[in-house]
C-alpha cells in the first residue's frame, strides 16, 4: 500500500511529505505543534536564521519527551513499590486471619 501525500506549513512553508492515511491527523497535529513552538521562539527574537529557530524547538520538544518518559519511569516504579506493599499488606492480613 502507497502511502498518500500530505501536505503541512511549517514557517509560512509548504512541505509535501509520505503519509498513510491512518496517521494523517497524527502527522498535522504534530506539524501544528512544531509550528507553534518554532513561531513562538522566532517572536522572541532571540533566536536568529530558520536553521536556529528549528535546532531550538526540536531541543526544546525532545527535552520535554525525555523529562515525560523519566516522570513514566517514576511513577512506573512508584506503582511496582505500591503494589509490592499491597502483597506484603495483604499476606499479612490473611496470616492474622489464621490465627
């Protein structure tokens, strides 16, 4: 199956890219949010050239991923430390049960 094209304004500029149609809304939901980002940092103006502006927001998004994925990460381990105290509660429980 031939993915379909789509096509996304990123700075004022039109991109043609590959997309299957099952993750069209996808991909235009990421553009927009590139595109935020990328006109928010050009407004600041402290950021010179489109090359600059577009390091600085996909710096700044995969710095939000990672910081996302170590806050998964914590409450991943918080959720095993809970459930490993609700066994121990649990066993505890039943054995007063027996006596």
């Amino acid at each position: 199956m031939k993915p379909d094209s789509l096509t996304i304004n990123i700075l004022d500029k039109e991109y043609r890219v590959a997309c299957p149609e099952a993750e069209k809304d996808s991909l235009l939901a990421s553009a927009s949010l590139l595109n935020k980002r990328l006109q928010e940092i050009k407004s600041k103006g402290a950021v010179l050239g489109t090359e600059r502006i577009a390091i600085m927001a996909a710096l700044n998004l995969s710095h939000e991923m990672l910081n996302g994925k170590a806050i998964e990460q914590q409450h991943s381990d918080l959720n095993t430390r809970i459930d490993s105290l609700s066994d121990k509660i649990d066993t505890t429980i039943r054995q007063f049960e027996l006596i």
